[in-house]
C-alpha cells in the first residue's frame, strides 16, 4: 500500500493527525506545498524529511525558496514572507531542490506525481478537469493543488487528488490523504480516500499567535 496526501502548508496538527490515522504503508507520496499558509514550517518539513516521503515541489515551496511565476494573493504572500524568515538555510535548500514531477515503481504499480498539471505544475486541475490526456503510461497519477479529494478511474489509469492535509477547499474541514494498493487484476489499482479530524482550534491559536492573516484561521473551521 502507498500513502498519498498533499497540500500540509505547514499544519503540523493536521499532519499529525494524518500519519497517525494511516496504516502501514510501504512508502508515502508527497504531492507538494509542504509549507505556506499555516504555522509550523520548520515542523512540516523536518516530518516530511523524516518520514522519507516521495515529495515534489509545490508553488508555496518553491516561492518560500525564492522563485516563483505563480501570483499570490495578499494573505498567501505575506504567509510566503511569514514562512521564509522562519526557516533555516538548509530547509530552504531543500525545498528549492524538490523536482517539479516524479515517477516511482512502488509495489509494482508505477506512480507519477505532480503538483498541478503535468508540464505546467501552477495549473489548477480541479475534478472537471480530469481526463485520460492527463495520464501519460503510469498506473495512477497523484497530483494536489487544488485541495479538493477526488479520484477517477480510466481505462488507461487512475488519477487521484488525494486532498489537503492541511487547509481542505471542499467544504470538509477534516485533514484529507488517500491510500492506494493494488486491486484484485495483475495490473489493476484501487484508491481509499480518506478523512481524519484534527484540533483545528490549536492550528487557528498558533496562526494568530504569529499574526499571520485572520482569514487564514477563519477557513480552516469550514473546510474553504
């Protein structure tokens, strides 16, 4: 089984909530924007590096490093200062490294991971975006960004946002990940998503605690 989640943006509770709801799994994919937002960066990371997860790099992450294209609204970029004054040179070198994609065989299933669109990781691909152009020969395709859980299953392939740990839009305010595992076919694959709660009133504390925008709390008790 692989462990599919996306989108923590520095909610350490939520992650925490997440890891310890997952069962055994024998690797973890990671789609991107561990930071941003939310305010335990230096925590998100430091987990995410210790769990050794399959990670790629989201526009938060790769702003928080220092370059980005992707326009930010007001409370997302004063979070993306927020956070890169909080982190150390080597965290930062590590965000800034994180590839853009990348495909792994895990337990037989060949697994692509992207942020947003494959080829183009700021684009948003919400749920009527999916399609069996997106796959490209893997088994399942994970991608994030929109912080939106949903799964589809084509003929060619499996595509799966497995939602926000850390900041849900789907009006569930619960964290999201997904596991996946082989299905009863040689070649087949399934998709479990899931939901787990987590003191979001702790998460809201510490986001106004560190001044970081009010709006920024306000969402998380609504899942938007």
């Amino acid at each position: 089984m692989i462990g599919l989640m996306s989108d923590v943006h520095g909610n350490l509770p939520a992650l925490e909530a997440v890891l310890d709801d997952m069962p055994e799994v024998d690797s973890v994919v990671n789609a991107g924007d561990v930071v941003g937002y939310n305010p335990f960066p230096s925590d998100c990371v430091e987990a995410v590096r210790d769990h050794d997860m399959v990670t790629v790099q989201g526009n938060h992450d790769r702003a928080v490093a220092g370059e980005t294209s992707f326009a930010f609204h007001s409370d997302a970029g004063r979070a993306v200062e927020w956070t890169r004054e909080r982190l150390d040179d080597d965290e930062l070198e590590w965000l800034g490294d994180l590839p853009a994609e990348r495909e792994t065989v895990i337990e037989g299933m060949r697994v692509k991971t992207v942020h947003g669109e494959p080829g183009d990781p700021n684009r948003y691909v919400y749920p009527h975006d999916f399609s069996e152009s997106l796959l490209g020969g893997e088994d399942a395709l994970v991608l994030g960004h929109t912080h939106v859980q949903v799964k589809r299953k084509y003929d060619e392939g499996l595509i799966v946002n497995p939602g926000s740990v850390g900041q849900p839009r789907d009006g569930d305010p619960r964290a999201a990940y997904a596991v996946l595992e082989a299905g009863d076919g040689e070649e087949d694959v399934e998709v479990d998503l899931r939901r787990v709660e987590y003191p979001v009133s702790e998460t809201q504390k510490e986001i106004r605690s560190a001044g970081l925008p009010e709006p920024l709390a306000e969402r998380l008790a609504d899942g938007r």
